[in-house]
C-alpha cells in the first residue's frame, strides 16, 4: 500500500493544480463588457424571438477579437445583449445592428410529428431585409455604463 500512497498522493495533486488553473482564467483576455438592452417592434407591435446582432465597426477591438454581442427578444420585445455570457452586455465601440426575425417553416412541422419543431428549417419572417450589416439603417455606440438603445422600429 505505501508503495501506490507516493504516487497516488502526487497525481491528486497534480489533478488539483491542474483544476484550479483552468477555472479563474475564465475572463482573462475577455474585453471589457457594458450591459446593453433596448426593444424591437414590428408594425408597433412587440414581438418575441427576434434576433439582434451588433456587427462591430473594423478595426474596433471587438472587430479583433471576433465579438459579436446578441439578444433574442422577450415576450415584450426587450432584450439584453450577450457577448461571453448571458445579458452581459457588450463591449465599447461603434456597431452596425442587424435584425433577424426566425420562425419555423409549418410547411415542414404541420402534420409530421417525426420533426421536432426546433429541428425545422428556419425562415426569416423579415426576408432577410434588415441581415446585412453594411445596409443597416441602425448604428449604435456603446459607452461606459449602462446603456440604453433607442427602440428599433421594423415596419
């Protein structure tokens, strides 16, 4: 027993060392995030499940970095905007905001209990009119602090 107690003593620590390393380096490299929310309406009307993506300005250090923050809106049509987790905002700089608006193609679930709904081709109920970013009629800067975008009217 004394012979395995040395090395299995050694190799638990090696694992604890190893563990604790890779989990406080979570943020590191990350940039620095704002919270950021606003609302979509369609026709006036506020609707869920559309998709917001702020398409950094190049050369922006999102730009560098790849980050694109996103929201998905609420029943209310309010979102808060994610960039490495979950409505934690996104970083400073220029943006050009693009809005998707997905939904099921019922042609594809309607009657066939074999597709999950979840699993159907996606249609963007917007055409695809507000998809790129180099059209987009709306452009945002996120400050410092809280921010607060004016509401995003799709008619």
């Amino acid at each position: 027993m004394s012979y395995f107690s040395p090395r299995l003593m050694t190799l638990s620590l090696l694992c604890l060392i190893a563990g604790a390393g890779c989990g406080g380096g979570a943020e590191e490299g990350r940039l620095p995030v704002h919270p950021v929310s606003g609302k979509v309406s369609v026709d006036g009307q506020s609707e869920s499940g559309v998709l917001v993506l702020l398409h950094p300005s190049e050369g922006s250090p999102a730009a560098k970095e790849g980050v694109t923050p996103s929201a998905t809106t609420g029943e209310d049509g309010t979102f808060q905007l994610s960039s490495y987790e979950q409505n934690d905002g996104a970083p400073l700089g220029g943006y050009s905001v693009t809005i998707q608006w997905y939904q099921p193609d019922a042609k594809l679930t309607k009657g066939k209990k074999a597709i999950p709904a979840g699993f159907a081709r996606p249609s963007d109920r917007l055409q695809g009119k507000y998809k790129d970013p180099k059209k987009s009629p709306w452009q945002v800067t996120i400050t410092e602090g809280t921010n607060v975008l004016k509401p995003i009217e799709i008619k």
